[in-house]
C-alpha cells in the first residue's frame, strides 16, 4: 500500500514538474534568428567608405575622394560577385578581385598621409587572395 502511494505521488510530481518547464513564453526573443532587413539594403561602398574612415581617421575631403574612387569602381565589384555561380573559375575570380583592389590602392594611396598611407598598406596586404 505504501510503495502504492508513493508511486502514485511520484508520478503526480512528475506530471506537475513536467507541466511548469512546458509553461515557457515562446514570446520572447521570436526575432532573435531574424535577419535584419536592412542588411540587403545596406550599401557595399558606403559600408567601406566608413570603414576607411573608422580605421583611417580619414577627413572629409579624403572620405569623399574614397567614396568617389570606390563608385567608379562598382560596376566591377557588382559583376565579380554575380559571376560566382557562373562559369568563372575561382583563379579568374582571384585575378579579377586582385586587380580590382589593385586599381582601387593605387587610386587610394595618392590622398593619404604617409601614416595612412602605412596602415591602408599593412591593410592590403592582409588581404588574402
């Protein structure tokens, strides 16, 4: 009779404990896996433009120089990234970003001051094609 009972308390405290972790607010951070909306929208050349600022301290004359030097540049960056699933081998691929980047430095590096110009070099250098 005993061993009964407490099976059956047992089993009512399993049922009640299982029924309050089923009790969660599903509520809460339902946005949290979301991708943000603005993220597409966001612009390639304005997201480097203050990038270059945020890392080269660039003035306002330099940012708008880099701004312009990169929107000459567009049409091409566009294209390469279109071209990924296409018949393009990754080599031409790396050629293409390669003189991209190229054009874009030597463009870059003429406004600069020698300390920017030293920190955009040891930048570009990074990069790994």
């Amino acid at each position: 009779m005993k061993l009964r009972i407490s099976h059956i308390l047992l089993l009512a405290l399993f049922f009640v404990s299982a029924t309050t972790y089923s009790q969660v607010d599903r509520r809460i951070g339902r946005s949290q896996y979301k991708r943000d909306r603005n993220a597409k929208n966001t612009d390639f050349v304005q997201q480097s433009v203050d990038y270059l600022t945020r890392e080269l301290k660039l003035d306002d004359f330099q940012k708008a120089a880099v701004r312009e030097i990169l929107e000459d540049e567009r049409d091409h960056i566009t294209e390469l990234r279109q071209s990924q699933g296409k018949d393009v081998t990754l080599d031409e691929r790396r050629d293409k970003a390669k003189a991209i980047s190229d054009r874009i430095y030597n463009k870059v590096i003429p406004i600069l001051s020698k300390d920017q110009a030293a920190i955009y070099t040891k930048m570009e250098e990074s990069k790994k094609f």
